[in-house]
C-alpha cells in the first residue's frame, strides 16, 4: 500500500492498534502485509480524507485459513507416514 502522506499515514497507524497486524514499513509512505489486513489501515486513512494505492487483491481471511488446514492436513499425512515407517522398521 503506498500513501500520498508520511505524516497521515503516520498518525493513522499511531492511531489505531496495529500490533495484531503482520505489517511492515517499507520507506516513508509504503507499508506492505497481507491484503486483508491492509484494509483496515486504508479505512483509516480514508477517514483522514486521503486514498492510498493498494497492489494486489484484497483476499479474505477466510481463504488463507482453508489454505493453512489444507497444509496441517497434508502435514499430518507424512507425520503418520513417517510414523509407519518407523514402526515397520523396529
């Protein structure tokens, strides 16, 4: 996300609490993170009247949670292979 302010954007995320957020500055007026957390920082800084560029597509957390069960499942499946192998081998 890149804002036309340093000084808005500053006292936007000064403003609001950000430390449940996976942000990060880059330079003066750019913050980078996932897209859906991003959208809360734009509100923000909408209200103050100022309307930063955002790069990417604003994906819901609802779709990286079904991305992150799908990789424990997947996770779980070579734990218990491993766990086989272990057993046929003693």
């Amino acid at each position: 996300m890149l804002c036309d302010s340093e000084a808005i954007l500053e006292e936007s995320l000064l403003a609001m609490d950000t430390s449940k957020l996976h942000i990060q500055r880059i330079g003066d007026r750019a913050v980078v993170g996932p897209a859906y957390q991003l959208e809360a920082i734009r509100e923000a800084l909408q209200e103050r009247g100022t309307y930063p560029k955002v790069i990417g597509e604003l994906v819901p957390p609802s779709v990286l949670e079904e991305d992150e069960d799908e990789d424990d499942e997947a996770s779980d499946e070579e734990d218990d292979e491993e766990t086989s192998e272990q057993e046929e081998s003693a």
